[in-house]
C-alpha cells in the first residue's frame, strides 16, 4: 500500500481511500476490466463510494500515465494497470484483450516532417484480429474480462 500511496504523491494526486482502492483493484488484477466491474469490486470494501467517483478516479490516473485505457473498437473501455510498455492483441468480435511483451527499445523513429512537432509522450501498439473462437464461429457471450491472461508472449 505504502508504494501505491508514494506513487499518488510522487504525480501530486491527492491520496484518498477511494483512489487507494482503485488502484489496488487495478494491481491485483490480471485483465482488462471495465470500470463498471472496478466499481463492483471497490464496492465491496467501500459500499458508499460512487460510480462517478470510481470513473473520475480512472480518468486522473489515465492522465497521469498510472493506468492505460484500452478502447476495443469504440466499444466500453477496459483498464489497464499495466503501464510498463507492452502492446495488445484485441479480438474484434469477442473484445477479447491480451497483453504482449514489447521487446522495442521504444517508441519507432519517426520522420520530424511526420511529427509536425509532437512531443511523443505514449505509445500504443495493438493488433487486431479474431481469436481461435471467433474464427470457428462458435457462438459465445462478449469477454467483458479478456481471458485474465498477461500472457508475456514475446514480439
């Protein structure tokens, strides 16, 4: 808790029991939930707390480069609490989300001209597809939670 506590104050995010439960959820998880399923989980240990609260909260640690908010084809955003780099695999049927090991060194040389003076400051890399299921067809529900995998496979 102690490290999660510095690192609300290290960004200068005040330190709230809420935004501590938030995270915690976040750390202690292996997918990609939603916020709704962030909010049903924190709810247990703070049956007061607001899905606005828990929302907003999402939101300031999304800026701050805290959690990484994965948006599946404009449908609902799923969170990450994974910020070390790493690239996705999303399912485009069944929303699936998988996370793979970025062995870059970085974000990829970009031409200057290309930039038009950006300052780089996140990257993302996704690939998109069908999962083994998808592609035999088989009828199954949306993967709200991906598989639970960090699976660390290599690119």
């Amino acid at each position: 808790m102690e490290n999660l506590i510095q690192r609300l104050r290290d960004r200068r995010i005040a330190v709230t029991p809420q935004r501590l439960a938030v995270m915690a959820v976040l750390q202690s998880r292996r997918d990609h939930p939603t916020a709704d399923h962030i909010y049903q989980e924190v709810r247990r240990g703070l049956p007061a707390i607001s899905f606005n609260t828990v929302y907003k909260t999402l939101e300031i640690l999304c800026q701050q480069g805290m959690v990484i908010k994965v948006n599946p084809l404009h449908a609902v955003a799923r969170y990450d609490g994974e910020t070390a780099q790493h690239a996705h695999i999303i399912c485009r049927q069944c929303h699936r989300i998988i996370d793979l090991d970025w062995e870059g060194s970085g974000v990829p040389v970009l031409p200057a001209a290309a930039l038009q003076g950006f300052r780089i400051e996140h990257s993302s890399l996704t690939f998109w597809g069908l999962c083994p299921r998808c592609q035999t067809s088989e009828p199954h529900e949306e993967d709200e939670h991906g598989d639970g995998s960090r699976t660390g496979i290599p690119l």
